[in-house]
C-alpha cells in the first residue's frame, strides 16, 4: 500500500554500487528458507540427516546474525562443507542500483533482483527512515499492483509479479548491511548519517518494519508470512512483532490470517468513512466494503490499548477532509483501538488530486484527538530524495504473455545447447528509471510503537 509524493526536489546523484552486492541467481539461495526447507535443502546436497538440525542452527544464526554474505566466513562449519555449500548456494544479495541519503538521514535503495523463470529482473524500492530512538525500514511484497487505488501512483504500475520471500528478506539484509547493523560483527560500523541527521542513538538502526513499499502484502501472502516470521524469530533477525506492521488496503478475507498466521501489527489503508467516496479511492472497497472491513478489525486478534490498528488517511481537499468526515470516522472506529495517521498528499503528475489546506488538516486532526484517538500528522520524510510519503513506482513491467512464451522458448533452447546459460535479460523496467517515477511511502513514524 502507498500513499503519495511530493516531487518538489531533484534527488542528488545516486552512489556507486558496492562490491559484493550483485546477485547472480544462478544458484539457489538459503535466504528466505523455512527452518524446515534449509534443513531439506541440506540433506539434498548431501549434508547427513544427523548433522542437519545443527547445520541449520549455524547457517541461521551466520546469515541472520553475524549478516555474512559468504560461506567462507563461517569459520565454525568445516572446511569441506563451507566450499560445498559455496558451490550449491548462495547467500548472495540483490544489485544495488543506487542509493542515496537524504539531508534528514532517510535512505532509499534501489534493488534489482534477478530474474525469475522466464521473467526478467525486477527492480523495488526499500525506504530507511531514522528517529530519535528507533529506525524503520519499508519493504515491498510486490513489483507494481493490482489495484488501482486513484490516490496512488504504484496503482499505475501494473502488477509485474510478487516478490518471493527471499527477495523481502533480502531488502531487510541489504538494509543491515548498508548501516553497519550487526552489532554482533566486530568492526561493523554505520555509514555516517548526515549532518543534523536523527539516527537512533542506542539498539538496534533497523528497530522496526512495515510492509507499505509497493503492492498489497495481502495477495502475497505466503511469501510475506514467511519472510515476515523470519524476521521475527528469536534466533535470528529477532524483530518484536509488536515493531513490523504490514498495511493492507483491506482486503478482509485475509486479515483473520494475518493476525492468526503472522501475529504483526496492521494498518489499514482507510482513506474514507463513505463506500461511495472510498469505492472511488480504494477500489477494492466495491469488493470488501467499509463495514466489512471494521469487522475484520474489531476481530483482528490481541488488540488492546497498547496493541492498536493504524489507520491510514490521506487529506485530499475538499474530497474527504470535512469535519463532518473527521466525525464520522470517529463513529466508525468506535470500538477499535486505534490510532490515525493523517497524510497530507503530495501530488504527482496526473493525479486527480490536491492536498488539503493546512487549517482544514488540523481541523480534521482537533476532532479525531478530541474523541480520543491518537492522529499525528505525518510529516513527510526524505523529500529531497523523493522517498517521502507515497507512490513508489518501479519501471518494472509487466511482459506481454507472447513476449514471455518467446522468452520462455528462447530459454529453454539456450539451456539445452548450454547448462549453464541464464535466463537473464536487460532488467525488467524499459527505460532508465526516472526518480520522478520512483517513490517509495515513508509515512511510517510511529508505527508499531
Ligand atoms: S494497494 Fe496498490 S494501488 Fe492501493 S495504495 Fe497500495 S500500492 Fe497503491
């Protein structure tokens, strides 16, 4: 789910690639993995049945832990199996294509991962933003999306395909890695933050997640389960799952799962308190109507006071920014413990759109505090870098199925001439990336408090 940008300032020139980042996708990864499918991918290349489950304690903890890139760093595996392990895995990660700090200290990569099948690569954005006293980091659950929220410039990207979970993982490590976040490592340092920059003075720099890059978690969702409890479990990334929020634009068949099978906290991309209006804003409503969708919430399990769902608004003037909208949404909630972030919308070109007056947002806000309900106005971060609140949108697109049938033809016909041939390709995204066209939400402050 995103929401909207500001595209106010040009973004400084992008950074070079480090060495080390680019993944080949010839092999198979161990990122990503269930505890249970490492363990079969152990065995398969030929690790003993009863070496196994400490074979996979030790990668786990290398790779999630330590944060290694490489097998040869895992100085207590033995000498044969790091180099059997080198030739039949990787733990290589995505390309960064570019990467840049924004004079208040946010960070946004652009990460091209390989491609998959027949595909070609793909390319997403992860957006880092620091506070006093925590760091979060947006992921993407997918390239492009399928709704086409009419606030929301990834609503018109098409969906190219879902990540995988190795490829959310991967933004999470690409993230670590970058900002020196292994404290465990010996050596391992932070890049300096810029000056005057907020960076969290003490724990962990990537202390919280949210699931809002591009596309909607919920229609990926055994990938983003399982990267989502990989990041949460005790042995490894050991994010608290009261600090990773995945944001849905409601699709409500899926929020009983998400808070059974996941256990995070949600946010819900509201935007409206009248089916007619949000029809019009969230599309999906016409499908899974606001009543239905505050009932998945007031089910949504283990909520309290201190376990709220967020709801998401963006302040579109004159549309949805009226005390009498301030007010219904106050009804609408009654009974959920909640809290309001308000947005206010950063226009992009084309959009039908305009950001609400600043009276009429903090009217708005009066009205959402006075009935007692948090409703912080987000204030858009990294805006000099276009990272700040809203519409990540990738080139990434998606292959006509006759190109694809030719690709797929194509590929099969180089693998049987040569085994070693890739399916690679120029990267999913036509023409350079304009940063006009690549934004990524950073309206996350104060999420998974
Ligand atoms: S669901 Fe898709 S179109 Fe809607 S706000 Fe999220 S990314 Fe944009």
């Amino acid at each position: 789910m995103t929401a909207s940008l500001s595209l106010a300032h040009r973004s400084p020139a992008p950074v070079g690639v480090p060495a080390g980042v680019s993944a080949s996708g010839a092999l198979p990864s161990l990122i990503g993995l269930t505890r249970e499918a490492m363990a079969a991918a152990l065995v398969a290349a030929g690790v003993p049945e009863r070496q196994v489950r400490m074979r996979v304690a030790q990668l786990w903890h290398w790779i999630y832990v330590r944060g290694v890139s490489d097998f040869a760093s895992m100085s207590n595996v033995s000498k044969d199996l790091r180099a059997d392990l080198e030739r039949k895995f990787t733990l290589a990660r995505p390309e960064i294509v570019a990467e840049q700090v924004s004079a208040d200290g946010t960070r946004k990569w652009l990460m091209r991962f390989p491609a998959r099948g027949a595909g070609r690569p793909v390319e997403v954005e992860t957006v880092y933003i620091p506070e006093e006293g925590r760091g979060t980091l947006c992921i993407s659950s997918q390239v492009g999306c399928t709704l086409t929220c009419s606030f929301c410039h990834t609503g018109t990207q098409k969906l190219v395909r879902n990540l995988t979970a190795e490829e959310i993982v991967a933004q999470l490590l690409v993230a670590r890695d970058r900002l020196g976040d292994y404290p465990e490592v010996r050596g391992a340092a932070p890049l300096a933050a810029p000056e005057g920059a907020m960076v969290p003075g003490e724990g962990r720099l990537v202390s919280n997640i949210v699931m809002m890059g591009m596309g909607e978690p919920l229609y990926n969702f055994d990938n983003v389960k399982q990267a989502l409890l990989i990041a949460a479990d005790g042995d490894g990334l050991s994010l608290s799952k009261r600090r990773i929020t995945l944001s849905t634009s409601g699709v409500v068949p899926m929020i009983p799962r998400a808070g059974e099978e996941i256990g995070v906290m949600l946010a819900i991309s509201l935007h409206a308190v009248r089916d007619d209006l949000r029809d019009e804003l969230v599309p999906l409503n016409r499908k899974h109507p606001i009543k239905d969708l505050l009932d998945a919430c007031r089910a949504y399990p283990g909520l309290s006071n201190a376990r709220r769902i967020t709801f998401e608004y963006v302040m579109l003037k004159g549309v949805n920014d009226a005390p009498a909208d301030a007010l219904e949404l106050v009804r609408l909630l009654k009974g959920i413990p909640a809290k309001i972030n308000l947005i206010p919308f950063n226009p992009w070109p084309g959009s039908p759109y305009e950001c609400s007056d600043w009276d009429a947002i903090e009217r708005f806000a009066e009205i959402v505090n006075h009935a007692g309900y948090a409703s912080p106005i987000r204030t858009p971060r990294g805006r000099d870098i276009l990272a700040a609140c809203g519409q990540l949108k990738s080139e990434s697109e998606r292959m006509r199925i006759k190109d694809r049938r030719a690709l797929e033809a194509g590929a099969a016909a180089a693998a049987s001439a040569d085994e070693g041939a890739s399916d690679g390709g120029a990267p999913d995204r036509g023409a350079a990336p304009s940063q006009a066209d690549l934004a990524m939400r950073a309206m996350v402050s104060g999420l998974g408090d």
